[in-house]
C-alpha cells in the first residue's frame, strides 16, 4: 500500500488528478466521485472520495477507503484532466506502439513526461497539454483518427479519462507481466 500511496504523491505533485482504488471481490472498484463528479444525493458522503492533487488527501485514503467501504486501498487511477494520456494497446493485432510513434512522428508530438508501461505491452504515455489547448476540452477517444488516419491502438484519455497508475519504475525492458 506504501508504494500506491508514494507514487500517487508523486503524480499529484507532477499535477496529475488522481484517485484511489479499492479491493471487492469483483475486483478494483472506483469510489463514488472519483472522477470529480457529484454523486445522487443518497450516496453515503463517507463514500465520495474525489479525484485530487492534494498530497494531504491522498495521505487519508487508506482510513477513508475503510471507513467507507471497509475495504483497503488497492490501486490508483490517474486523470486526464490538463493533460494527454494515450492508452497504447498492443494485443488482439494492434501496435499502438508503433502507431503512436508514427503519430509523434507525423504531428511533432513532444516526448511524454512519462510512460507507464501496461499489461498488453503497451503504455501510457502522459504529456502536459499544449499550452494553445488549455481552455478547450479533450474527449476520449478510441483507435485516434486525425488528418483521415486512423490509428489502430491507441487510445486518448482525455479530461474524463483515466488510466490505472503505476506502483513501481525501472527500465522499460524490465517489466514483465
């Protein structure tokens, strides 16, 4: 749990929103708000833990996790809001990787402030969003089409998207499913 809380600090403080996952037996499941939305007026406010940049709320996720949902901090999600994350998938005969680099290539898209691999052997690279598309929103988007391309595998995350976040670094090449 000291690692998801370590490296959701560290996205936070990069200016990333992020938020905590907990375990259930069907898996990781998302708190109420998570993505910065309001919840119905029913929800239990014990269970509305919003996305954030605030160190000092990250710290309170573990006892809000178990006061919420008596459950335990398992993960954590990464925004996309005021920043481009591509979900690169390299599965079922795509290379987002290879299509993401033709994509840098043809448009000049700047290297990614960081890249965290994923379980198809992609990633998610995530830049800061340009400066001249500050005020304007960016949707998610599925197999990215611009300029009549289309870009099989790779995937936008945009201000209502999210990717699962990382719990360990090292180099590229040694990560392994």
């Amino acid at each position: 749990m000291s690692n998801v809380l370590e490296f959701a600090k560290r996205f936070a403080n990069a200016g990333f929103y992020v938020f905590p996952l907990y375990d259930s037996r069907n898996g990781l499941q998302k708190p109420f708000g998570w993505a910065g939305n309001k919840p119905k007026d029913d929800v239990d406010p014990k269970k509305i833990i919003p996305c954030t940049r605030d160190v000092r709320e990250i710290e309170k996720w573990p006892d809000r996790i178990q006061e919420g949902y008596n459950s335990t901090l398992a993960h954590f999600g990464v925004m996309g809001i005021g920043h481009v994350i591509f979900d690169l998938d390299n599965k079922d005969g795509k290379n987002g990787s290879a299509q993401f680099k033709q994509l840098r290539e043809k448009f000049n898209i700047p290297e990614p402030q960081s890249v965290v691999k994923s379980k198809s052997g992609g990633g998610h690279p995530c830049c800061a969003k340009p400066e001249k598309l500050a005020n304007h929103q960016l949707k998610t988007l599925s197999n990215v089409t611009t300029a009549g391309t289309k870009y099989e595998g790779v995937d936008l995350r945009g201000d209502g998207g999210m990717v699962l976040g990382p719990t360990c670094e090292g180099p590229i090449d040694s990560w392994e499913p």
